[in-house]
C-alpha cells in the first residue's frame, strides 16, 4: 500500500504502536461502538478482522478503505482513492457492493449507507455494522447466529463457513484476556 494511512487510522487504533502486541489487542474506536450497541467487544473485533484483515506492518488490521466489487476485493491506501472506485463501479452500475471496515453491502443497505463517501466515514461503518448485527441478534437470539446472519442471512451454509472464519480471530483475541 502506498501512501499515508491517515487520522481515521490512527482514531481507530488501526496501526499499532507496538506491533507485536496490538494483534491481541481491541482498538478504542472498535470497544467505543461496540459498547454504544451492546454487542460483544472480541466479537464485533474478530468479524472485522474477518471482513477487512489485512497486513498493515506486520499486523492484520482491519482495513477502512476495503471494496469488494461484484466478488473481487480491493484495497486502497485513502478514503478519497475507495471513494473514487466506488462511484465508479456504482456509475457503472455495479450494486453487489461490500464497503470498508465492517464490509456492509451497498445492495442490501445503501439506506443506511446513505452515500460512498459516508460509507466510507470508519466509525460511520462501524456503526452501521453493528446495527446489522443487533438486528440479526434480536431475530436469532446468539451472537453467533447473528454472525452468520450477518454475512449470510439467507443462506445456512455461507453463515457457517464465514462464523467458523470469524472464530478464529475471536478465539486468538480472548486468549490473550
């Protein structure tokens, strides 16, 4: 990645500053959202290392600036450079659209997304996320199942597979508690 990360990485606690340890780790900007919603630190910070980990000095790090347009992911190293390849593919009417940190997708929740650039606002998504995720808790009644219905509300399989991925970073991250 080129270029500089940015003030909303370093709101969100996205680049460590001790590299070794901040794996482990929940940044201040993930517990601040997580806790107005009341949804599971660990939790909340494992789905987003699922969604958008990716290598940032060594570290995985959810990522703000991250599209996965029509199943291909990209990475962007601002909000302005997501930005621009966001309208574009929304331009070209591309609308299976997943959006930064959290990975919400502009198809099914372009209301709340409201538009691109807002979209991409890190603590906007965070918030976003984490309505989704209480609403999928308030149907299914397990964070877990809300995990898959999350990524997957329509399709049993896909929730699994993508829980079982969210696990992982769940379990490293309360092992260190």
């Amino acid at each position: 990645m080129r270029g500089q990360p940015g003030i909303w990485l370093l709101a969100l606690g996205v680049v460590a500053s001790s590299p070794g340890r901040c794996d482990e780790e929940v940044p201040p900007g993930y517990r601040s959202v997580a806790a107005e919603h009341g949804v599971p630190v660990a939790l909340f910070y494992a789905l987003a290392l699922t969604e958008s980990g990716t290598r940032v000095d060594s570290s995985l790090r959810p990522w703000p600036w991250t599209l996965n347009v029509a199943g291909e992911g990209r990475v962007f190293a601002s909000r302005g450079a997501a930005s621009a390849e966001l309208r574009q593919a929304l331009a070209a009417g591309e609308q299976s659209i997943d959006i930064g940190v959290m990975q919400v997708n502009w198809r099914y929740h372009r209301d709340a997304l409201q538009d691109p650039w807002r979209a991409l606002d890190p603590y906007y998504n965070l918030r976003v996320a984490a309505a989704i995720l209480v609403d999928c808790y308030q149907l299914r009644r397990d964070w877990w199942s809300a995990v898959g219905c999350y990524h997957a509300p329509q399709d049993a399989e896909r929730a699994a597979r993508f829980r079982d991925r969210v696990r992982v970073h769940w379990r490293r991250l309360i092992a260190t508690k």
